[in-house]
C-alpha cells in the first residue's frame, strides 16, 4: 500500500500558519483573528471528514461509482478548504477516476490510500488544536 506522507511543509514552529501537510493559510484568512472559530472549524473538519470517509468506505465496497464521485467531490472540497493538499490531490484524482461513472480495478486501493492520508492529517489537525 503506498501512503502518501504530508511532511513536506515547514515545521510549525516556523510558521503559524503553516503545520505539517496543512496551511491554515486561508482559515486564518476567514477568522478574522479568531481562535474559537478556528477551534471549531478544526473540530468540524474532524467531525465531518471522519463522517465523510466512512460513507466512502461504503460505496467503495458497493462499487457504486457516481457515489464514490459525489463523496470524493465533497471530500476534495473540504480538504481543499482546511489546506490538506495532499489530501485534496487523492480526493480529486478519485472523483475524476469516477465521473463517467465506472467503478475502476484500483478504486480500493485509493481509497486505502486517501484514508491513510487522512488518518496521518487527522493526527495533525489534533496537535494543531491543542495549541488553541
């Protein structure tokens, strides 16, 4: 299984904004210098991508394909949002692989693999909040 790691971004003691695989950048941006609200929306990330890879789960093991594209779409969107690029890139290679909505030979692999990433990101996402 190949996982993608999201250390490739400056340490956070260097730069506030930026944490390992995830840039704040934009959140920081609509918080207008609140840390409750960055708070929460970190914890929101958590609540809802954890939700949104579970449902994933499922309709990868259906092999339902137009609801792998759908789910993968809105777990791009979030990942985009919170600046998990790594995860952005797995999400929306798996929404393309999916849009004529044909379920591939590889489909579990990559969602093994984006799940991986996600648990890795999750971890940070945790850290980060714990110094709010």
């Amino acid at each position: 299984m190949k996982t993608t790691t999201i250390t490739n971004l400056p340490n956070p003691s260097l730069d506030k904004d930026i944490y390992e695989g995830i840039d704040l950048t934009y959140l920081k941006s609509i918080s207008e210098g609140s840390k409750e609200f960055e708070k929460e929306m970190l914890q929101a990330l958590i609540t809802n991508m954890d939700s949104k890879v579970e449902i994933l789960s499922a309709y990868v093991l259906e092999k339902n394909a137009n609801s792998i594209c759908m789910q993968a779409h809105s777990l791009k969107t979030l990942s985009n949002i919170m600046g998990i690029t790594a995860l952005y890139e797995q999400f929306r290679d798996m929404e393309l692989k999916h849009a004529e909505n044909e379920y591939t030979s590889d489909t579990e692999q990559e969602f093994a693999e984006a799940e991986a990433t996600w648990q890795q990101a999750r971890l940070q996402v945790i850290k980060i909040i714990e110094t709010y």
